[in-house]
C-alpha cells in the first residue's frame, strides 16, 4: 500500500511539474525562408501561438488540415493576437514536401520541416516533456506568458476555448477611472478648479489631472505611472479674486456670530470666517475682512481664496472600478453665501 501511495504521488509531483515549465523557444525558418523566433516575435508581443504537429503523409493531418485553415482565418490570420504554426514530427519531411502539403490543402499559416527548424522545435513535445504524446495531429496552445495547454485535441471547439482562455488571460485590464466633483455648499458644481494626485512623500511631485465633460480621468495602468509612492492623494486647489463677491454684510453676519446674535447655521460658514486660520472666528478675522473689502490687503495672509472639504482624498483606484471623491469649496471670507 506505501509502494502504491509513494508511486502516486510521484505521479502527481511529475504531472505538476508538466503544468508548470514554459514553452521551450524556437527559431524556425517557415517555407517562404521567413525566420520566426517564438518568444522575441509572438509571445512577448502578446500573442499566443498554436502550433499543429503533424506529418506530410499522415492521413489523419491532411483530413484535418482544412479545418486548421478554417480556424486560422477566424483568428485573424496571424494579423491579431494569435498565430498558427505546422511543424512536422518526421526528420524525413523537408521544407519542400511541407510546402507540397501546404499548397495541396490551402495551408497559409507559417510551416516548416526538418531543414527549417521545424523537427527540433516538436521534441519537447513529441518527447513527453509537457505529457504523452498521442501522435498526429496534435496541437498545443502556447499562452504570451509562455505557459503550455498541451494535447488540446482537434476538436474546433477545444481549440477555440483554449484560445479563448490564453488571449483573455493577457487581455488589457479594464482602466482604473477616478471621477471627482466639487461643489459648494448647496451641491452646486465649482468650475476652474485645478485638481493634483500627488502623495505624502518627502519630494514626490504634483500630477496635473484633466477630467472630461462625466468629471472622470481614466488610468490604462494606475499602478505604473503612480505606483511608486506610499500613498495617492486628490489635492483640489483654486485661485481667485480673494475679494471677489465679499461685502460688508459678510462682516455684519461674521459679527453677528462673535456677538451670538445669530451664530452661523452651516460649519462651512464658520470656515468661511476664519479667514486668518486659526480655527476660530474672532474680531481678528473682521479686521482683515474689512481691510480686504477697503484693498488695504490684496488677499488673506493665512489664507488661500479657497478652502475644501476635505482638503484631500486618499484614493487606492483598482483595474475595472470607479473611485468616486467629492469635494465642498468654501470661498473665504464669504459668509453670506
């Protein structure tokens, strides 16, 4: 019983071990004397590569031969994200009577035999690296990352779900979309607002973001052009006019509230007040108020014209979803609005 359990589990480990190995590269030359090198030409260009083992006088091959070419005209001929490839198993079949086989049974994909390359490229395989070999035709399916589906049959609709499998395995991420608004009190959108992702780093610098008419900015690859910080921020900011739409009767309702006559109804007008930044609102924030209304002072000294709530997000955007941030704009100074 050991024996039997010990002889099992060296059966699994080496069926493991079949899954696990990559493609072995090739550099073949096809019967149009075309070189192809399977890794630096197809598979790190993204593509997955089919190849067909066969042989020149292999009845089984020439009836599924049509077949093939059907299949490879449905994948875009070699022009998309898959490629098709005939290798012969037999040393005795050259370039020339590969051709033979090709022009008799519409064949256009690349081929090759013994003198091109194409018998030392079908060892690996024909040798029992990547499991049993069950004899011709056979196909194997080589996925961009170079792993193997070895033995996929040639059942049109095995072949087209291994295909399927190894093109949506590498397929481009859904883009990682950031959509931000910002608004004032009442839920009003603010415009010209200047919108930054940067981090808390030491030195990490400010990134510009343009947002289209949805509020949104798109990321194909968040992760390569910002991954490289601890920590991803929405920063808004916003240069006015800091005396722009601030009147006497902001003072009168800023008074108002020291004196606890009628104290503010919204914590975005207390902001709105605190125009030196000391979080509170004091005669001291009415003096530079008037001093602002009168020009003696062309802004707030402690103070931008704009101040958000929050002053920023943090955001982690994923592949496939929308992150959603929002903003509330307080114009300075301005507590009548």
């Amino acid at each position: 019983m050991k024996r039997i359990t010990f002889l099992l589990a060296l059966i699994i480990c080496a069926s493991l071990n079949l899954k696990a190995q990559n493609a072995p590269n090739f550099i073949i030359t096809d019967t149009h004397n075309q070189e192809h090198n399977l890794y630096e030409d197809y598979l790190d260009q993204g593509k997955t590569v089919l190849i067909d083992f066969f042989f020149v006088s292999c009845p089984p091959c020439q009836s599924f031969a049509p077949t093939l070419q059907d299949l490879y005209e449905e994948w875009g001929e070699g022009e998309e994200d898959v490629q098709f490839f005939s290798f012969s198993t037999r040393q005795s079949d050259s370039n020339a009577s590969v051709a033979g086989f090709d022009n008799n049974f519409g064949i256009t994909f690349p081929s090759a035999g013994n003198d091109g390359g194409g018998y030392d490229a079908t060892r690996p395989y024909v040798n029992g690296e990547f499991g049993q070999f069950w004899g011709t035709p056979s196909i194997a399916v080589i996925s961009p990352d170079g792993s193997v589906n070895y033995n996929v049959g040639t059942n049109p609709a095995n072949i087209n779900a291994a295909l399927l499998e190894a093109t949506s395995s590498t397929s481009d991420p859904e883009p990682a979309i950031i959509e931000i608004h910002i608004i004032d009190k009442y839920g009003n959108e603010i415009e010209m607002v200047d919108i930054n992702l940067t981090s808390d780093d030491i030195g990490s610098p400010n990134f510009p973001l343009t947002l289209d008419e949805n509020n949104q900015i798109s990321f194909e690859d968040f992760e390569a052009q910002f991954g490289n910080f601890s920590n991803h921020l929405i920063v808004p900011s916003k240069l006015d006019n800091s005396s722009s739409g601030i009147t006497t009767q902001d003072i009168t309702l800023t008074l108002w509230h020291i004196l606890g006559i009628k104290h503010f109804d919204s914590a975005f007008n207390v902001l709105a007040a605190d125009v030196n930044s000391d979080d509170k609102v004091t005669a001291f924030d009415l003096v530079q108020t008037r001093q602002l209304i009168l020009g003696i002072i062309d802004e707030f000294p402690n103070s931008p014209s704009y101040k958000f709530v929050p002053e920023m997000h943090e955001i982690d955007p994923q592949p496939g979803t929308t992150t959603i941030v929002e903003f509330v704009a307080v114009k300075m100074g301005d507590t009548s609005y």
